[in-house]
C-alpha cells in the first residue's frame, strides 16, 4: 500500500509553487492549471513526486501513441500542406498509392469547372525514405494549378488596395459566420479556407493511414444510396451484392472498386440512372443535390473503442469524423433511425453458435455496440445537403450597404455526394486505426504484426 497523504490539488498559483516545488510540470511564474492538463488536476493524488511523475509519463505516452494530422492551404493559394504523426516505421507507401485515391475523390456526374483545371498530385516531402515510412511525421503537399489565376488576389505580401472585397455572402455556406467571428472585411478570407478543396489534403493523409490498415487486413469501402429522389429501394439486392463483393481478399476495397463503375458511385443500376437524371434537372434549374452514402469497414476485429468513457467511444469518434466533412449534416450507424421505430426484438442482433463460433445473423448495430466494434462490418451511412452555391442564387444581403441582394455565384459542383463518400472512406481511417493501436500498438509495421498475432480476440 502506498504511504502518504492525499489531498485535493488546490489550484491556487502560490500554494502550488510552495507546495510542488519538485513536480517537472511547474514552472517559475505560471499556474499549475497552465502547465499540467485538467486531468491531471481533477484527480486525488499521492503528495510524492515519484508518483506524479509515473502519472504524467503513462498518460503522455499514451497520447503520443495516436495517429494525428492537420491541413493547410486555401482554395485558391498556392497549394495544400499536410503533416501526418503517428505513423509506423516501415509501412510501404508511394505517391501513385496516394494519387489513385485522390483521382477517386475527383470523379463524379456532376462536378463543376474546377474538376477539369487541377488534376491532383501528391508530393510526399518527409518522413518516407526508399518507400518506407520511418517513423517520423510524414509530410505531404498537392499544388493548386489554378493558383496562376489568383496569384493577385491570395498575395501573400503586400496589401489589398485594388482587390475586390467580397461582401455578399452565400447562404447555407460558412461565408456570413466567418465573417463575423473573425472580424473580416472581406468575406474572400472565410471562402478560401472553408472551402472543401481542403478535403483533398485530408483525402491524401488519410490514404497513408488506410495502408495501415490494409496491412492487417481493415479495409474501407463505399457507394452511394441516393441522390435527391433518386433513391436505392431494393435494399435485399445491394445487400446481396456486399456480401458477395466483401469475400474479395480486399473486402469492402471491392465494394468501392464496383461503385467506381458507376458515374454517381451506385450499385443499383436502376437507381444510378435516375440519379443522373436528377443531377440533369438540378443543373438545368440552377440548382444542386445532395444525398446519403454508405462507408463499409471489413476485417475489424472485436474489441476496439471503449465504454468507459464517452470521449472513447468508438461510434462516437467515427460519427464526428464524418460530421467534419464540409456539408455533412446526418450520421447514422446501422439501421439507427429506422430501428427507432421498432420494437427492441426486431432491432437487436440475436446470437447464435455455427461450429462452435458465435455468429450473428444480422447486423443492424452497424458492428458497433456500447461504443465497441463486435467483429461485424462497420456500417456508417452520412446525409450531405445540397451545395450552397446556386447558379440561380437565394436572396443575400452586402454586408457593406446592407441591402437585400441575390448571393454571389462562385465555380461549383451541382452534385458531390460521389466524392463525399470517397471523402467518408478516407476520414475514418485514423478513427479506426488509432482504437487499433491503442489495443495492438507499436513503433513498427513488424512489431505492431507480431502483437496482432498473440493478441487478436478469438470468438
């Protein structure tokens, strides 16, 4: 048993300097809330440095265990930069691996101008070295070609006199709300980074992550279940379809192999048909469409997420990554909202034992349950609105003069709910990969394979 008073860590600044004084966190002149992370603060702990300092150590190697990326760039500058951390020493990679992907996140009926002037390539820049991850933070870019026509108006020096500022914001875009919470005057500044040309950085730093996973056998698919009113009504067949596709020796890779057929990403050919009729209409309109995907993970073993806090629950973190792409307003796992409407019998996935293996035989949980994959296929289906930019704009108003106007018209899509769902495969990845390491982890492709091995749950 551990000898020593506990107390309350109190948060007064003097007490903390005269009581802490051995503690490596504290600083001369800060606060004990600046230097040490609220969990830290909010726990009861033993008055003795040797054990703050096995706290602090165990619970920053765990953080530093996990895959993280951030992007840079804006829509029109003169490219986009991303840093990926996390990333296992000896993972195989190339930039044609990378570059297939986000060809992917380009194709469509119903892409705009925009499709036709960049033709996306990645430049890998650091932490790969003969085709080789080496562990240290991996480092990408993609140059914007249509940089050339805005080199005035993105100027990184200078000034902005003659430059035309933007004023009237689009509704539905996040024009207005950037605006204002930055403090612009010139609604060009939120345009340029809130657009979802950024996705194709995160498309690309994500496809480093998804080769991870393709090294243990996860692998992530996707396709399209409607657009507008065009929507997959024969849910048996596509099912069917799945089932048969997933045995490939890539999974739910040949789901999304098979949706890359389609222009709109459907398995449905009937469905598919009237999709690109919808899209014809809305184009013709001036409008725009939006729709619901399904993103496919096969291969996951039981046991990865946690219940026992909400911030580590696997469902929760795989929702958010799907929330964060640009006008995605809806997840559900499973059969979610239609299960709402049930009674539990008819909901929950009933047990059963073939060859003395527990099976199921459904899996309206989406493979998810009590924020823990259960060995089943993670099913994720995400609603995208309609693009907020319209050929035949809504009513806006210039913040300058404050007059009702019609919003401005920037280049757009009229449909991009086949990229959303390419987009959708690629943000998971390091959902899923980061509960995968936190349960298999290590600093090698070689040593992560060999805990796998002695490690993975049988069932």
């Amino acid at each position: 048993m551990l000898k020593g008073r506990t107390k309350e860590l109190d948060s007064s600044p003097s007490k903390c300097r005269s009581n802490h004084n051995n503690y490596p966190l504290q600083q001369q002149g800060t606060s004990w809330k600046e230097d040490v992370p609220f969990f830290v603060q909010a726990i009861r702990v033993i008055e003795t440095p040797v054990i703050f300092r096995l706290i602090v150590k165990h619970t920053t190697k765990e953080a530093s265990a996990l895959i993280r990326y951030l992007t840079s760039g804006e829509s029109h500058g003169k490219g986009l930069i991303g840093i990926i951390e996390g990333i296992p020493a000896g993972l195989n990679i190339s930039a044609d691996y990378v570059n297939h992907q986000l060809r992917r996140r380009q194709q469509g009926y119903g892409r705009g101008g925009r499709m036709r002037i960049e033709s996306d390539q990645v430049e890998i820049l650091s932490g790969v070295r003969f085709g080789k991850t080496i562990g240290s933070p991996v480092a990408l870019m993609i140059r914007n070609k249509d940089s050339q026509n805005w080199l005035e108006k993105m100027a990184v020096d200078g000034d902005d006199s003659g430059i035309e500022k933007v004023t009237i914001p689009r509704p539905g875009h996040a024009d207005y709300v950037g605006y204002v919470k930055y403090g612009f005057d010139d609604v060009r500044n939120a345009i340029e980074r809130a657009s979802a040309r950024e996705t194709a950085m995160r498309v690309a730093c994500c496809t480093i992550v998804r080769k991870l996973l393709e090294e243990f056998g996860i692998f992530v698919g996707s396709h399209v279940l409607s657009i507008g009113n065009a929507l997959t009504k024969d849910r048996i067949k596509v099912d069917r379809a799945i089932s048969r596709f997933t045995r490939a020796s890539c999974g739910a890779y040949k789901v999304a192999e098979k949706a890359d057929e389609s222009q709109v990403r459907m398995l449905d050919k009937t469905t598919e048909e009237k999709a690109i009729a919808e899209i014809r209409k809305s184009k013709k309109l001036g409008d725009t469409l939006g729709g619901i995907f399904e993103v496919l993970v096969t291969g996951v073993p039981i046991g990865l997420g946690s219940y026992v806090q909400y911030d580590r629950k696997l469902d929760g973190q795989l929702a958010q990554a799907l929330m964060s792409i640009h006008a995605v307003k809806g997840v559900e796992i499973g059969d979610g909202f239609a299960n709402a409407q049930k009674f539990g019998s008819y909901v929950h996935d009933a047990f059963s034992v073939k060859n003395t293996v527990i099976a199921r035989k459904t899996n309206r949980a989406g493979g998810l349950e009590g924020g823990i994959t259960n060995g089943q296929t993670i099913i994720l289906h995400a609603a995208m609105k309609p693009i907020s930019t319209l050929a035949h704009p809504l009513k806006s108003v210039d913040l300058k003069t404050k007059k009702v106007v019609d919003a401005r018209y920037e280049r757009s899509d009229v449909c991009a709910v086949p990229a959303c769902s390419v987009i959708g495969e690629a943000v998971i990845a390091p959902v899923v990969a980061n509960a995968f390491l936190e349960k298999f982890g290590g600093d090698s492709v070689q040593e992560i394979r060999s805990r796998y091995k002695k490690k993975k749950p049988k069932y």
